[in-house]
C-alpha cells in the first residue's frame, strides 16, 4: 500500500509536473497570442492609416481633377465674359464717334441758330425802334389833325382845360 501510495504519489508529482509545464506553455501561447494580437492591432492600425491615406490621396487627385475642370471652365467663362466685352467697348466706341459727330452737327446748328436770333434780335430792335417812331408820329399827327379841327370849329382851350380829352368827354 505504502508502495501504491508512493506510486500514486509519483505519478501525482508527475502529473503536477506536466501540468505545471502545460500551465507554463499554456501562458507562453496565451502571451505569444497576446503578443500577436497586439501585433494585429498594430497592423489593423496601419492599414487603416495607409486606407486613409490612400483614400485622402485619392480625394486629393479628385479634388485636383475637380479644381482643374473648375479653373478650366473659369477660363473659359473668362475668355468669352472678354470677348463679350470687347465686342460692347466696340460697339460703345461706335456708338461715341456717331454721337461725338451728332454733337458737332447739333453745335453747328446751334451756332447758325444763335447767329439767326441775334440778327432776328437785331431786325427785332429796329422793327421796335421803327414801331416806336411810327407811333410817335401817329401821335403828332392826330394832334395836329385834332388841333387843327379845333381850330377850324372855332374852339381854344381855356387854360384849365386839358384839351382834347375834355372835349370828348363832353366838358366844354
């Protein structure tokens, strides 16, 4: 019994031993599992890193792509906004050089116009200062004609009378 004892406990202490080294290489795999893991980690990491780069590069080449045909087109916009504008800046310049010679044949026309109404101003004054002289001559005449009936139907003006104004209003 004692020897089945002994033998028990042998194969007890043998089997703790190859426990103990299973449990021993139990913990180098789950360290190196761990160690691996870790190293996956790290590799998930990495990918996802180059991925974003590659990704952001990729945008980048698009957005370059994009940013070209933009500023293409900004120039093509440029070129005909130009082309537009140069062909209103002729027209504009036609425009002024027909205007600029209705200006010139306007001041013409206002220079002749200016010259006819200073002479129409001047045949104005004279045909005034002859209409002026005409009356003072009908004046002169009428009281000469109104003097001289005076005369002739025998009547003087006494010295308060005004004269002819008297007689038509029935004074004298």
């Amino acid at each position: 019994m004692e020897q089945t004892f002994e033998q028990t406990l042998g194969k007890l202490a043998a089997a703790n031993e190859r426990q103990a080294q299973a449990q021993e290489k139990l913990e180098r795999q789950r360290v190196a599992v761990q160690t691996l893991e870790e190293q996956l980690y790290g590799l998930r990491s990495h990918e996802t890193e180059l991925r974003r780069q590659v990704q952001e590069r990729l945008e980048q080449g698009q957005s370059s792509r994009q940013e070209l045909a933009r500023l293409d087109a900004a120039f093509d916009n440029q070129r005909e906004t130009n082309e537009r504008l140069t062909a209103e800046a002729d027209a504009a310049k036609a425009r002024l050089a027909h205007n600029q010679e209705g200006v010139a044949a306007t001041r013409q026309k206002i220079s002749e116009a200016e010259v006819a109404i200073e002479a129409g101003q001047k045949r104005l004054d004279t045909l005034r200062a002859e209409l002026a002289r005409a009356r003072e001559e009908r004046n002169r005449l009428r009281g000469e004609d109104a003097r001289l009936r005076e005369e002739k139907a025998g009547w003087k003006p006494n010295s308060l009378c005004c004269g002819r104004d008297c007689e038509r209003a029935g004074r004298h």
